[in-house]
C-alpha cells in the first residue's frame, strides 16, 4: 500500500492490482475531512488521451480522512494521471484535495 500525500506521484505498473492507493482527505491538505457517511469518488484523467477513470474509494478511517482505491488490471492505461476525490456527505459536495489534483503515473509493461 501506498501511504503518502506528499512524497511524488502515486505509481503502479499498467496491469497491476497492487498497490492500493492510500491517501488522507484534508482542506488545504492539512486538517483532516471527517469522513462519517460520506460517499466518495477517486476521478483521474489520463494526461495525454484525456481518458476519464472512476472508481469508488473504501473509507478506512473517517475521523483522519483515509481512504483506499484499489485497481482492477484494465482500469489504466501506461501515462500520467491527475486526479482528485469527490467527496458527497449528505447535500454537501467537496472536492479533495482542493489546492489542485495530485499526479499518478502509470509504468508501461515490458
């Protein structure tokens, strides 16, 4: 598993299923969103063919904002990525984080 919001781009190998992506949901990166009844939406758009992904995230800790997203073996494609959570807690509706997307990247099979 993957348990960094600050330390470069999330990576995986196109075709993998590991590793989960971990992150922590918090406004301006910093204070931590609470999480309890929330419904929430890891979106990422692929760089350069604009390829949409949507996933559901697993609430792992709602008081500290931890959530997963694990990948099927067809979910992406070799490239980058940026992505972002949307976040629906009853009318409320958040995007995470909300200082920009972050970066994932994509390794290409040999």
């Amino acid at each position: 598993m993957s348990r960094c919001n600050d330390c470069g781009p999330f990576t995986i190998a196109e075709g993998d299923t590991l590793p989960v992506l971990q992150d922590a949901l918090a406004e301006d990166d910093e204070v931590p969103e609470g999480l309890d009844g929330a419904t929430v939406t890891f979106v990422a758009r692929h760089r350069m063919y604009e390829a949409r992904v949507e996933k559901v995230a697993v609430v792992v800790d709602a008081d500290k904002g931890w959530v997963d997203v694990s990948f099927a073996a067809t979910d992406l494609q070799a490239g980058e990525y940026d992505y972002q959570y949307v976040v629906v807690i009853g009318l409320t509706r958040l995007i995470f984080p909300n200082t920009g997307p972050r970066r994932m990247l994509v390794t290409r099979r040999l």
